[in-house]
C-alpha cells in the first residue's frame, strides 16, 4: 500500500516506449565469496574483475553511479556448497562461495520500473530527476523474502547528473499520486547507465 512505507526495490513494469517489458536478462557472473547480500530489486554494476557487485552510491552529481552500472538484479544462481546441487535464488547471500555463480539482470536501460518513494510525491515531480534514498548495503533488504527495500528519495531536481528520470506514478487500487508514501515509475539516466553513459570500465 502506498500509504505505508514498505519500499520493494525497484520492479520492471514495461518499457519507455510504451512496449511491455518481456522478461529479458543478462546473466553476469558473481565472485566467488562476494561479501555483500544483493537483493532481488538493487541496483548492480560491473566491477573492474568483470564481476557483479551491488551500488553502493545514491545516484547524485555529488556521489554518482559506478561507470559500470548495468542495471536492476532479479535473482541469482549458483551450486550450493553445503547442499552441492545447483540452486536459484531470489538474492544473492553474502560470502557464498561458488565458482559458477551468475546473477540475472535486467540491463535495458529504456526499462521503466515502479519503485516506493521514501515519502510523498506530487504531480509537480513529473519530469524531474530523482536519486536513492539512501545507499544499498549488505542491509538494504529481507533475507527472508529475498527482496530488496531500496526506495526513492523524495528531493527531486532539474539539474542533470540525477540516476533517475521520474517518467508517471501508479494509479491502481491503494495507491496514487501524492500518497504518504508514493508508488513512482523511473528510469535510469543516460549518465548513470552504462549502456548509455560512454565511460568504460
């Protein structure tokens, strides 16, 4: 409910264009022993190893995205070293160690997402340029269910360097515009994509 601080991270819900978003991912593999949960909904980049890691930045000109963020992590898949059978996850649980692990990613940067703002936003925001509320972590999300609890920060700008473009808000059952805790509709930035962004890494 949109009245209820319950952020879920960032989910896809269709393209920019307005063409449904069909399911699409990349497969990137994940170092061994990585020791940081990712959850399903985090933003992910590729480090310098040409492995996955979580962002741990909030998007803003002052503190941008890493050159190789790549997108919006679903879920994983690895061999279980203590059951030693493949297993697919809806996180990834920090230190595991497994040679095979690959993360699944959305990485079309033209990929709309729904994600909770951290409070209320109002019809005015449209258009403006958004950032996180605060810093994904090892914490910034339930090991429970596996999802993220990343949300949107309610300041907006008009400048430029923002990870985020807010682009509508859900209008459904429990929730609208301008609720105490708005369910917003983004998508990444030129700049803060590294599809779009022309910095390698």
């Amino acid at each position: 409910m949109a009245t209820t601080a319950a952020p879920y991270g960032l989910k896809p819900v269709g393209r920019v264009d307005g063409m449904p978003y069909a399911g699409a991912i990349r497969q990137i593999k994940i170092a061994s022993g990585y020791g940081t949960n990712i959850f399903n909904g985090s933003i992910v980049s590729i480090a310098t190893a040409g492995t996955l890691e979580i962002v741990t930045t909030v998007g803003s000109a002052a503190s941008p995205f890493p050159a190789g963020t790549i997108g919006v992590f679903v879920g994983c898949q690895y061999t279980d070293p203590s059951l030693g059978y493949l297993l697919q996850n809806q996180d990834w649980p920090t230190g595991t160690v497994a040679s095979d692990a690959v993360g699944f990613v959305i990485d079309d940067p033209m990929v709309v997402y729904q994600v909770q703002a951290a409070g209320s936003m109002a019809q005015a925001t449209l258009g403006a340029n958004a950032v996180l509320n605060a810093a994904q972590s090892t914490s910034t999300g339930s090991t429970t269910t596996g999802n993220s609890t990343t949300a949107l920060s309610i300041t907006t700008a008009v400048t430029t360097g923002m990870a985020f473009r807010v682009v509508g808000f859900v209008e459904s059952t429990g929730s609208t515009v301008g609720d105490a805790f708005t369910d917003v509709l983004v998508k990444f930035n030129p700049a803060a994509h590294s599809y779009t962004n022309g910095v390698g890494i």
